[in-house]
C-alpha cells in the first residue's frame, strides 16, 4: 500500500537538491532540506504519539517549518488541521474541543495561554515559532531524516479544514487524499505548471487557498516558491521579477494596482497571476490588463470542494465570471428542485473527487448540505451565461428578501461600484418593519473622493427596479475584509442592524 498524497508530492523531493523555497529573509531550502525536515518533524510527532489517523492542531506563523508540519502529518498519516493564526484561546478551545487532536502545535508566545485547552481536551501542546524554533524542532533535531510514509488509501482522511463560519459555528470538513491530490492535479494540468515555475506564494498557510491551491500546485509541479510570511506589496513588488505566477485574493491584486511600481515591465516575463476566495471586481481586472498587459485567471473553490471552477489558461479569462467547471467536477445550478435555464439565478452545486466527506462529527449539518446524488449545495448563488462562464451572484445568506422578493446583492453592487466616487460597495438586508427586509448599502469612499450616499443612491435609481433599490447607505472608508479578502457582510448586518427600526 502507498501514501498517495506523500507519494506524489512529498517523496519526489528527495531528488531535488535545488532550491524548493526561496526565503528572503533566510537564503533558501532544497528540495531535500525541506523533506529531510519532514522526516524530522514526523519522527519527533510519532514520538509525541501522532498515529494514522490522529488530528494535529497546528496555529503557527507561515515558515518553512510550518509547511514541513503539514508533509509530517501526512507521512504519518495523521490528519493535518491548520487554523488561522488570529483566533483567540477561546475559538481555539472550540476547535480542539470539536476536533480532539492529539496535538496542539502553537506559536511558543501563545503556549502560556493555550496551555489550558490543550489539557482540557487531552491534547498534548508542542510549539513552532516563526522563525523555526521551538519545542517540535528540539525534538526533531538528531532524528533520522528520512521517513517510510504510512500507508494510507485515496479515502483516507488527509486534512480537516474548518469553514470560517461567519454563521453560525465553524464545520470542520473532512479532506481525503484524493480530494487534495486530484485536485491538483487537475490545476497542474489546467494552469500548466511545471518544473520551471517559481511560484509568488503570500497567502497563508492556515487556509485552502494557500495550503492546497497553492503550495500543493507547486509541490506537485516540481517548481519552487518565493515563500513569503505574508503579503506586504512593496515586497511583492521587489520579488516579482524572479516569479513566474502568482496566486493571490483580490485584495493582493488592489493593493498591487495601488502602487506605482507595478508597470508592464516589472511583470512582463510573469505567465500568470490567479484570483479566488473572494471576488475579483470587473474593473480590477480591467484596469490590471492595462496597466500590466496580463488578465488575471479567476476560480472559485472552497474549504468544502477545493476548487471547482477556473477561467481557462487559453481561451477568453472572462472578467467577472469564474469560468467553467473543472475537468472531472460537475456543477449544477439549481431553483426548486429543478436546473434552471441559462443566465437564470440557482444554487450551486457540485459534485466530484474535489468534494469533501462531510463535516467532522456533524453528521446531520453534512446531510442538509449533500443531496443523495452526490452533489454538494454550495451555499453561493451562481448563474450560468450563454457561453457557459459562471458567474457566482453571491452567498445565498446573503439574499436579500424584501416584501417578498429577492434582491441578489451582486446586481446592486455592480451599478454602486460604478457611481463616481464609489471604491466598492457592499449590499445586505436590514430588519425592516415594513418589508421584512430592506436593501442596505454600505459604499467605500474612493480615495479623496467627496461621496454623498443620497446622491450615490439618487445616481443608480433609473437604473434598477423600485424593491431593489437600497432604502438606505452609509459611506465608510474601506469595507471590513477578513484575511482572504471576503467582505465580513455578517458584520455588516450587525453593525447597522438596527438602522431601520430605531
Ligand atoms: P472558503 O471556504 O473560505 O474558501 O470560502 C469559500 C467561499 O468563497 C465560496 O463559497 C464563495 O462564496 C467565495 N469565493 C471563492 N472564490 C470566489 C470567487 N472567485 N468569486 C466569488 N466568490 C468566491
């Protein structure tokens, strides 16, 4: 029997005595080095008693040693849980309560304080600083560098990832091996991925866009990456010229446009740069072709399915669309029961070797979301145009229903974002005494822009339905964003939630 995700991604590093990772602040790592770390780390793991099976918790900054975590984990055929780094003890507790890892691996900073959570839930607590050290690499140090993976078959659970849970509790969603490999596959392939890409990565690491989509795409390509703590664009800016693709949210790509020193030339030799996890506005795209020349390649994934849309590398990279499914995914959009006709508005849904387990130990969350054919309902609302590029509408949560109707945020938005003065824009439902719900906007200042949010609204009003228009908006700064880019619209509804009742 194999390991088939350490087969494919890990073991061929033993050949590469090149550099994998190119690390600023620290020089670089082989391909060796790095698998030489992993057979480190998982002979130190089993020590602290990690079997087949058993979950490892691990909230640590990004580093080389955190990354070699995962590949440990998975030799030992152990189940990989990263979380975000900004969680609290309190949010930690719910997860190693939920998840009864064997291991709780910290930041050394925070040991102190999730000392408590890790003895509470029969945890053992090992820790990994940012810079390497800690408690994981004095056991690792003087193990043997080498390492017989564990065997483990294609269903075999590789990672639990939770979902970021803006309602409700997070869901931990089981990964198998063949989830995460075959969906890297199919990106590899797809996005052409080779030995000869060195790949921008300054996404992190707790989460599947930079963890699987990214890192596992490059591990499996044989290519190398400038593997960056995070992202800072002055850096980003420094380090392109040695890239050759980058994956990044879309805020990476707004933060970029930002500067005066992306040009043409600074990226001209780059072949591609990818946007997901959140979306990628129209006019960001457009205006990052005519300042750089490149059409940035949406997809749309998440923690549930991997990924399971992109715009395509050859053909037309459809601005505002996340393009088609992937090869071997299926996508369904659905109303009523019933697929619905071109350019109408459904739930996603999908079906594939992307698609999880289920959630860990919630069995009935797991059979409202996965219907006994097999797909997964998404959560998004999408439609599907005459060409067949999707277009994600939104987060079901996030319709708005008011005096009956439904209004998809996404249409408002789009003509918001068009009025002068207007950054972005964010459209939820508020209590409304009358409607149920009534069409809120919270608009984003461009920079030294006067914007007034009655004349904001005064601009799209020929333009949009009576019910779809929003009944009242405020004007901010910046939209509240959480790491990956996504606007925090649950915060929004909170904050102004009383704003039609008062
Ligand atoms: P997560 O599980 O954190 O990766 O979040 C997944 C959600 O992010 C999806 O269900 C979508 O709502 C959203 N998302 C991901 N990619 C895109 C995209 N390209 N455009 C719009 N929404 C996206």
């Amino acid at each position: 029997m194999t390991n088939p995700l350490f087969d494919a991604i890990f073991a061929p590093l033993a050949s590469r005595a090149d550099d994998l990772l190119i690390l600023p602040e620290r020089g670089a790592m082989s391909g060796q080095a790095f698998l030489a770390l992993v057979a480190r780390q998982a002979h130190a793991l089993r020590q602290a008693e990690l079997g087949a099976g058993d979950r490892i918790a691990v909230q640590v900054a990004k580093s080389p040693e955190a990354l070699a975590v995962y590949g440990a984990a998975v030799a030992l055929g152990a189940v990989f849980l990263p979380l975000n780094t900004a969680y609290t003890a309190d949010e930690v507790d719910y997860f190693v309560g939920n998840a009864t890892p064997r291991i709780l691996l910290c930041d050394g900073a925070k040991a102190s304080a999730l000392q408590g959570v890790a003895d509470r839930h029969g945890a053992r607590l090992l820790t990994l600083d940012a810079d390497g050290t800690g408690s994981l690499s004095d056991a690792a140090r003087g193990m043997p560098d080498r390492i017989d993976p564990e065997p483990r078959g294609a269903e075999d659970l590789a990672a639990l990832l939770y979902t970021s849970g803006t309602t409700g509790r997070s869901k931990g969603a089981m990964l198998t091996h063949r989830n995460l490999l075959s969906n890297a596959q199919v990106l590899v392939d797809l996005w052409r991925f080779t030995k000869a890409d060195v790949l921008l990565h300054a996404l992190p690491i707790f989460h599947t866009h930079g963890l699987f989509v990214a890192s596992n795409v490059s591990l499996l390509s044989g290519g190398r990456m400038i593997f960056l703590p995070g992202f800072d664009a002055g850096q980003v800016i420094g380090l392109l010229p040695q890239a050759t693709a980058m994956m990044g949210v879309p805020t990476f790509y707004t933060r970029l446009l930002d500067d005066p020193r992306l040009t043409r030339d600074l990226v001209g030799h780059m072949r591609l740069f990818v946007s997901g996890s959140a979306p990628l506005l129209a006019e960001t795209h457009e205006r990052f072709e005519a300042r750089t020349g490149h059409r940035i390649l949406e997809r749309y994934g998440m923690t549930e399915t991997n990924m399971n849309t992109s715009n395509p590398y050859d053909g037309e990279r459809r601005a505002g669309t996340v393009g088609f499914p992937l090869p071997g995914v299926e996508v369904r959009i659905v109303a009523e029961g019933h697929e619905v006709a071109t350019g109408e508005v459904g739930m996603i849904e999908v079906r594939g070797p992307n698609v999880f387990q289920g959630y860990w130990q919630m069995p009935e969350k797991t059979a409202e979301e996965m219907r006994a054919d097999g797909f997964f309902i998404t959560g998004d609302l999408g439609m599907r145009d005459a060409d067949g590029y999707i277009h994600i509408v939104g987060r079901a949560k996030d319709l708005v229903i008011t005096g009956g109707y439904n209004v998809y945020p996404k249409e408002v938005e789009l003509l918001l974002d068009e009025v002068e003065g207007v950054a972005e824009s964010a459209v939820i439902g508020l209590p409304h005494p009358d409607f149920g719900e009534a069409v809120f906007a919270v608009l984003a200042r461009a920079k030294g822009a006067a914007l007034e949010a009655d004349a904001a609204l005064a601009a799209i009003r020929d333009r949009l339905a009576r019910f779809k228009q929003p009944k009242g908006a405020v004007v901010v700064d910046d939209l509240p964003r959480n790491t990956m880019g996504k606007v925090q619209k649950a915060l929004l509804r909170d904050t102004y939630k009383d704003w039609f009742t008062r």
